[in-house]
C-alpha cells in the first residue's frame, strides 16, 4: 500500500477506534442505568447520554474522518482505491456506510433522542410497574415521531419503515420482512394448532417458590460450562434481560429472577450468554474497525437463539444439567424424570409475555410487533391507539387478550429506547440459527452424544471459526453462504420446528 493511503487508512482506524471507545463509555452508563443507577440520577443521567451522543455522532462525521475515508473511498459511488486487502476493502465499504448513515443524522438531533430516549427509559419502567399505559403514551408520542423523522433524514425508497430497519439488520426491507413472516405464519399455523389437540402438559411442578440465590449459582453452572469467561464479563439483574459489551473483554449480561418460574431465568442467562460469547469472539486487534463489530442484529440474535433454544432446549443438554439442576434445588425437583421435565419446558401455549414465549408462537409476538411499528412508522397508527391495536392484533394471531397493559403493549423495552426496527431481528435470528446450526450438524454429527456429556467448547469454537471471528467483514447473506456452504433459506427453521414437535412426545 502507497505511503498516503496506509497514512489514511490508519488514520481511519484512529478515529474510529476513538468513537468506538466512546461507545463503550455510552454503554456502559446504560447498562448502569438498567441496573445499579438510583432513580434519582434520572435527569442528570439523561443529559449525559445526551453529550455522549453528541461525541460520538462528531467524531464519526468530522472533517477529519471524511477526509481520510475519502481519500480511500468514494463517497458517492463506493469505489476503492487500488492495492488494498480484502480486510481493508470490506472494512472501508462498512466504513462508508456508517458514515453515510451518522451523516444524515444532524448532531442535535441524535443528542435530543439520545435524551428523549433516557428519560422515557425511566418513565417506562414505572409504567409498566403500575401497568399505566397513559403514563408512558406522552414519551411514546415523541419517540414516534422522532422515528418517523429520522427515516425520512436517512431516506428510504419505498417503505420509511425500511430506514429503520437498515439500522438493524443491512440490506433487508420491509418487503422481505412481510414475505419471511407470512411464509413462517403458513407454516407455523397448521403445526401450532396440530400441537393444541394433543393431551395438555402439566407444568405445574416449575412454579412455585424458587430461591433466587440458587438461581443464580445454577446460572453460574451454566455460564461456566458454556464459557463465559467470569474475568471479562458480569451477572446482574435488571428489569429487562439484556446484554451489554463495550470490548472483547469487558461483555456484560443481567437476567431477571422470577421468584415462581424455575425456567424464565435460566433461559434469559442461555439467551444472553450467546450474545456475550458473539461480543467476546470478535477480533479484540479489529477494536473499532468494522472488523471488530458484530454483522447485523439478526446474527446477534442468532447466536443468543443458538444457545437458547438449539443447544439449551435440546434434550442432551438437560441429559447433562438436568441432575445438576435437581442437586441444587433439592427436595423440589427430585420426583420429576426427565421426560417430564424436557415435555414440560416445551408446553406449546399462548403466552402474553414474548420472552418467555414457546418455540412455536414466539415468531407470532414478533409479527405482532412488527405490524405495529410499521403503522405507527407509516402514520396509520396512531401511538394513543396503540394498546386497542395490540390487543386486537394478540386475539388475532394468538387468541387471548392482555388483562393489563403491563403483560400487554408495555412488556418491552425497546420502543423506550427509540429502537424501531430492532424487533424483526429476534425471527431473523431464529432463521439464521438454523440455517447455521444444519451446517454444524454435518460438520459434527455427534453433537449430540458430546452434550450429553457436558462438552460445550466444540460448539463454541466452531461459532467462533465460522462467525465471530469474521465481524462484518462479509454482508449477512454471505456469511451464511460460506459458514454452511448453502445459500440462506427459512426451510432449516421449519423443519427443524416441524421435526422436533411432531416428535416430541406429551409426558
């Protein structure tokens, strides 16, 4: 490479590498506010996300970032310059589109939702606490329309639904989305209403009184078994589960105790790790390049969705842990065989509550959503509407009705948190673990025969060979063509669904 573009190109890293460590500052005054932060730190914590915004959007659009991204790259067409490597060529092209994107976004705007989001954050909470719709519709309001003008900044060719959704999961529309999840709902209804008919499962035996200190040091023995490094990661609570990574070595997940459902935490834990193992497996000599990022949200949520429900809801893994399970809560569980307990863990009923959805209708809670914010987006929804439009839209595709807006249009975080466009990624998710996971079963058709057995680092290396270590450096369609060999397809998904509950047999 000429001396001028490796001046560029470092120049490049420097900068971003900074932004990227503001980042990380940013996120973790987040992850403090979701956990240990007083609630009377609300205002002035919301003034400083704001300032934070406002770095970061500075140092990503400044004079000086352009200048030597230009030098590499055309801005307009994407040309790049000659003599480069792969590795560059693809970090300089996400570059491109990153910057494109913050620069749409005028500095004051990103501050003021920085802001606006911090605030409803807290407002939220205590609405869902008291299930007080009325309390949270002001900020809904402005959140709404916020989103509705940042589509229209970071422009959009037929759907402004589609800007939003281009923050989340690149190179995906709105189009494709509605495509994906009426090819699902085809496929997902005949077999939901298949399961219905058979016998009820009784799973009465995993609520009742659950000690939340053995909750937690049974996390623990999962965390470990699963390697999740204590040294560069944490265990906290929070109202919401969440992950939170500001470096490969600092990765941060919470979960939530219920006090009266065994499974609800430990699934959070399962779910959050595979998000912290994707934050911890990327390239830390990458930090604050492209490189060093993970691809797209749908990919994220493809590795929580991979330790969940492909590695955690399969019966070799409670071959395992199940024993460890019935040693720590002792006296509670110690009646029970496993067949009653792998039966009982995959009861296929609507559910209010999408996180702690079944398998077969948790696609259904993300269509619900996705509807939604794509109304609410293009104007024919209006926010004050928006609990009727749930509840109709839940006895639609569920047939129940939230009693309360709490376990209704008020059980997730997200619209607080300005993140429009965020949900489609979780059924993405579960499509690209899939598609994933058939590739890793050729690879190791004795996956199972080693869970069973408590070996877990297998799984992980191969994630990490085929995903982690790659960050964006290839677009998601790509990734999955070269992790499997076999271009992206919803069929994997299906029929691993249609497979596993056609067979799995009522206890």
């Amino acid at each position: 490479m000429a001396d001028r573009q490796e001046k560029a190109y470092k120049k490049i890293c420097e900068i971003s590498k900074h932004a990227r460590l503001l980042q990380g500052i940013s996120s973790l005054l987040q992850w403090d506010q979701e956990t240990y932060m007083p609630d009377g730190a609300a205002a002035i914590r919301a003034e400083q996300v704001e300032a934070m915004a406002g770095l970061i959007h500075r140092e990503r659009t400044g004079r000086k970032f352009s200048r030597a991204l230009s030098a590499l790259i055309d801005l307009s067409t994407g040309e790049v310059a000659e003599e480069l490597s792969s590795e560059q060529v693809a970090a300089l092209k996400e570059w491109r589109r990153d910057y494109l994107q913050a620069k749409a976004l005028p500095a004051k705007f990103v501050e003021k939702f920085a802001k606006t989001t911090a605030e409803a954050l807290i407002v939220w909470r205590e609405a869902k606490k008291t299930s007080t719709f009325a309390l949270f519709s002001p900020f809904l309001e402005k959140i709404v329309a916020m989103a509705r003008e940042q589509a229209d900044l970071l422009g959009y060719a037929e759907h402004p639904y589609d800007a939003l959704l281009n923050l989340y999961e690149p190179d995906m529309t709105t189009k494709e989305i509605e495509l994906l999840f009426s090819r699902l709902r085809k496929g997902l209804t005949p077999l939901i209403k298949k399961i219905a008919d058979r016998p009820p499962v009784d799973t009465r035996f995993l609520f009742g009184e659950w000690e939340k200190e053995k909750q937690l040091a049974f996390s623990w023995k999962l965390l470990d078994a699963i390697g999740y490094e204590r040294e560069k990661g944490r265990l906290d609570l929070s109202a919401h589960p969440f992950s939170s990574a500001s470096h490969p070595t600092d990765s941060r997940i919470t979960t939530r105790l219920h006090p009266h459902s065994l499974m609800s935490n430990i699934f959070a834990v399962l779910h959050e790790v595979g998000h912290a193992l994707y934050e911890m497996g990327l390239p830390p000599e990458e930090y604050g390049t492209p490189l060093g990022e993970a691809r797209s949200l749908g990919v994220h949520e493809s590795q929580s969705k991979w330790w969940e429900t492909r590695i955690g809801g399969s019966r070799p893994f409670w071959e395992h842990f199940f024993p460890l399970l019935q040693e720590t809560f002792k006296g509670q569980l110690d009646h029970l065989s496993l067949d009653l307990f792998y039966g009982a863990i995959h009861k296929v009923a609507p559910s209010f509550i999408r996180i702690e959805a079944d398998e077969l209708t948790y696609s259904l809670h993300v269509v619900l959503r996705f509807e939604l914010e794509r109304q609410l987006i293009d104007g024919s929804l209006q926010p004050r509407e928006v609990p009727d439009a749930w509840n109709a839209q839940m006895e639609t595709l569920l047939g129940i009705v939230p009693k309360n807006h709490a376990e209704g249009c008020l059980q997730d975080i997200h619209w607080a948190m300005g993140s429009f466009g965020y949900f489609p990624s979780y059924t993405l998710g579960n499509l690209y673990a899939a598609h994933l996971f058939e590739g890793f079963a050729k690879e190791h058709p004795e996956w199972e025969t080693r869970i069973a057995v408590g070996q877990l680092s297998f799984v992980r290396q191969w994630l990490h060979e085929r995903v982690y270590r790659h960050g964006r450096r290839y677009a998601t369609q790509e990734l999955l063509q070269r992790a499997t060999g076999q271009a992206f397809s919803p069929d994997p998904y299906l029929r691993y669904l249609n497979d596993k509950y056609t067979h799995l047999t009522s206890p």
